[in-house]
C-alpha cells in the first residue's frame, strides 16, 4: 500500500476531514477519500498527482466543491483541494493567469482593480475557476460568447501520468481541447491565463414578467436582439401550482442600447406588471447572489438532498418541456428552474455541447430541486435519468455539473461518438493508469 509520507505535499486523513471530502453540494454520494491534500505550492500538486499516477491511486480535484453528484470525490483515493492555488498574476495588459482553486470572486477583484472584467461569469462567484472550466462554465452572456472555456489564452496543467506542460491553442492543441470543459479526464488545472475586457462602471437591470413559459422563452429571444448582454430566465412555484415566470435582462448603463432598449419592452408578449429597472454599480450586480447560501440556509433548504439537473433543450423543444417539469416545483422549498438562452453559433469549445441539429439557439434549464423529505432523493433522481432520456431523444444535451446519472452509452450520445472516441483515446494517453476524475467516469474503469 502506497505511504502517504512519501507524497511530497502535506496530506490529512482526519475524521471530520474526510467526511468533509465525502460530500459535496448535492448531499447525494458519500464516497470517503484514503486522505485529503490541500498543496501550498503548484509543485506539491504535481508531485501529488505524480505520487498517485506511480501508485495507480484514484484522484479527484476539488475546487469549491459545488457539484451535486460526487463529482470531486475519490472513493478511497486522494482528493486534491486546491484552495491554496488561488494566485492572480498579469501576464499582459489584458491576460490574468489565476490559480485553479480561485474562485471566481478572486479573478473578479483583481480584473477589476485593472477596470477590466470577463466576457463570461458564473452567477454565484464562489464557485473555483478550475471548477467551472471542468464544465465549460455558462453564465448570462454566453448567449453572445459561448462558455467559459472559449476565452482562455492557455492553461497551466499537470496530466495524469504527471507531465506539466502549458497548453493554448498552439501549444499541445489537443490536450488543451481535451482539458478545457474535459470533464477533468485528462489533467489536473493548475492555473488558466484568462483574457479580460473592459469594464462597464454600472449596469441597468430590467426584471420583466412574463404571462407563461411562452412569454418567457419568447422575450429572451427578443431581447438578445436588442443590446441586452445578460439574459437569465427563472420560474419560481406561486400559490396554486402557479408559477411565476420571471426575465432578467441587463446592459451596461451607458451602452446606447440602454436607452432604445426600453420602448420594445413596453410591447412584448406576454408582460405584466412588474419591479422599474435598477442601476447597479458593476461589481454590486456580479456579487447579487452573495448571500445565496444565506438565503438557502434561513429557508432550510441547504442541508437537504440537491439532485439539481442541467439540461439544454433545442429551442424548438423548449416551451413544452419547461411545462411539463415545472410541475415539480410546488413550493419555493421545492427550489426552482432557472434558464439561460444559448447560441451554438457563438460557442466554439468542442467538448461544450449543444444541440447539433435544426435551430442554432437553445434554452439550458438548471431544475434545482431542494428534495423534502430527504428520502424523496431517489424518485427525483429517476425523474432525472427519464428527461435526460427524453431530451437526448429530441437532440438535447447535458451540463454535466448536475445529478444525472450516465453510462457509457449516454456519454456516447452526448459527446458524439467522434468525440467521445477522442475523449477516450485522450485519456488513454494522457492519464494511462487512469486515476483522474473518478466521480466522473465516461467508460467503465480499467
Ligand atoms: C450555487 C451554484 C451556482 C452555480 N452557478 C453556475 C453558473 O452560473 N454557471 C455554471 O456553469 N455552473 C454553475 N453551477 C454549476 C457549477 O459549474 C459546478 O457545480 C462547478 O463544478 C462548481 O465549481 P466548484 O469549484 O464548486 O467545483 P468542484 O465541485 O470542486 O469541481 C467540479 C468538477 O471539476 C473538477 N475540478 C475542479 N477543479 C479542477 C481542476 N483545477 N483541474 C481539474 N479538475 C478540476 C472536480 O474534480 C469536479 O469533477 C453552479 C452551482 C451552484 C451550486
């Protein structure tokens, strides 16, 4: 059995560490690591990786640890926290290279010192910047600039028998296309060269409501023509088995759009009266769901099982599934959906999938369940694998940050078999013993 004194990086295996390790948001898989090692420097990562390449020990990296199906745990492996690689650094006026176990909060203090800010951020930025790009990482504006993933200048990586290389597009291409939103199969992240752009000061924010699932998915297809650069729908339970639909829609507060935005609003299908539009100063409208955990915690909903699923639908497909989910969702401890307008047109990571077929737009809906009583977690997660069903039936994908379970064949379908075959071939070469991402298995483990 591998000694962990050998390891080259300071390792715990605690009680209260371990269990700590063997959860993760969802509250759903429970796998306990051999011993949890949180590196001070990129060096102990690598040697840790290294250490369980030669001892052939599974390994997961853990970031936030915000996934909700036990992806960043190791059964009986080694976790690696990489809380402390959280480094920004300047590498050109409009390059930061931030450690992977930053969260996005971090990389967003120190673009904005600069004034410069990112084409694409997470809704909550407590999330890691490794554990985004594992994913590909969606936010508001991706309906105009595509994942995370698409503006990274380069990444700093480790691979799985423990190389340490840089990959950009024109350094060792294809790993870098095998890394970024790679479903961590390949390498561990130790730090990603983000490019920024400017900053806008303030931002004007419209909440508008809509009469239906119609009305909503409507408008956010409406408004991404008319210099809104933030779109984000949700759909909250209303007394009744109602619901309420809701569209927020942003644009920098002196972009000129601001103002030709607002007749056609006072027009569109389907609105009701709802909240005026706010200005907010940027970095306030970036931190708006700081207090999410809070707010999740005085609702008594944070402890409880979050079998959350990810699913993004055709555009043609949409409306009708949007209304035979939302029935789920009775009350707000029930949780909510939430839906992001996306555009294959504009996002070029090839292992980001959408839909490949028909219309270029697609709806992505995050149905975040809260499950009372706890024991319910099972029915959910069955209702889960059945829309994943149904929607790979009609072309859909998954964000694979949620709890939906997958086999083989369902990564086939995902991915497509060209790239599943790459993804496979790529981890065959990259992580040979295959340690990496053991809460994430594509194929069944060698
Ligand atoms: C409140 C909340 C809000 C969210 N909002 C968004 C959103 O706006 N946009 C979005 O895209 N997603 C969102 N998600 C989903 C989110 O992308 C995933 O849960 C993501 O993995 C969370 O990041 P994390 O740092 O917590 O990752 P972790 O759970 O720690 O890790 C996620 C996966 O990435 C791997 N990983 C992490 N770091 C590295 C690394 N450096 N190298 C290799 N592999 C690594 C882990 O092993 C694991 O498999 C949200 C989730 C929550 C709970």
């Amino acid at each position: 059995m591998a000694d962990l004194a050998d390891l080259g990086a300071p390792a715990r295996d605690d009680a209260p560490t371990l269990d700590a390790a063997a959860t993760d948001l969802g509250h759903l898989v429970h796998h306990r690591p051999r011993a949890v090692v949180a590196p001070t420097s990129p060096d102990e990562a690598i040697a840790a990786v290294r250490f369980c390449a030669a001892h052939r020990l599974p390994l997961a990296v853990r970031g936030a640890g915000h996934t909700t199906f036990g992806q960043s745990q190791a059964a009986a492996g080694l976790v690696l926290d990489l809380a402390n690689l959280r480094a920004t650094t300047w590498t050109s006026p409009d390059t930061l290279r931030v450690g992977a176990g930053a969260r996005w909060a971090d990389a967003v203090a120190a673009a904005l010192a600069r004034g410069r800010t990112f084409a694409v951020l997470p809704d909550y930025l407590h999330l890691s910047v490794g554990g985004t790009l594992t994913f590909g990482g969606v936010g508001e504006s991706s309906f105009l600039h595509g994942p995370q993933t698409d503006h990274l200048v380069a990444l700093d990586l480790v691979t799985g028998q423990g190389e340490h290389l840089r990959a950009s597009p024109t350094e060792h291409p294809e790993l870098f296309d095998m890394t970024r939103a790679g479903l961590a199969q390949c390498a561990v992240v130790l730090a990603a060269e983000l490019r920024t752009v400017p900053a806008p000061s303030a931002m004007r924010v419209f909440t508008l409501r809509l009469a239906s699932s119609t009305a909503l998915l409507a408008a956010h297809r409406h408004l991404a023509t008319l210099g809104f650069t933030h779109l984000q729908g949700s759909v909250d339970p209303a007394p009744n088995g109602a619901h309420v639909f809701t569209l927020n829609a942003s644009l920098p507060a002196d972009a000129p759009a601001a103002l030709d935005a607002l007749a056609p609003l006072d027009t569109l299908d389907g609105r009701l009266p709802g909240p005026a539009p706010l200005t907010l100063a940027y970095r306030d409208f970036l931190h708006r769901l700081d207090n999410l955990e809070h707010a999740m915690r005085e609702l008594g909903v944070w402890h409880l099982p979050h079998p959350w699923a990810f699913l993004v639908l055709p555009a043609s497909h949409a409306v009708a599934f949007l209304d035979a989910v939302r029935a789920a969702f009775r009350t707000p401890t029930d949780g909510r959906m939430l839906v992001y307008l996306l555009d294959r047109a504009r996002a070029a990571t090839p292992l980001f999938r959408l839909p490949a077929d028909g219309d270029e737009k697609s709806f992505m809906f995050g149905l975040l369940h809260n499950v009372t009583p706890p024991t319910r977690a099972a029915d959910v997660l069955a209702s889960n694998a059945a829309l994943w069903r149904a929607t790979a039936a009609v072309g859909g994908r998954v964000y694979p940050a949620g709890a939906i379970p997958l086999s083989p064949d369902d990564w086939r379908r995902q991915l497509g078999p060209h790239l599943y075959d790459a993804l496979v071939a790529a981890k065959a070469r990259f992580d040979p013993a295959g340690i990496l991402a053991p809460g994430l298995a594509l194929s069944p483990r060698r």
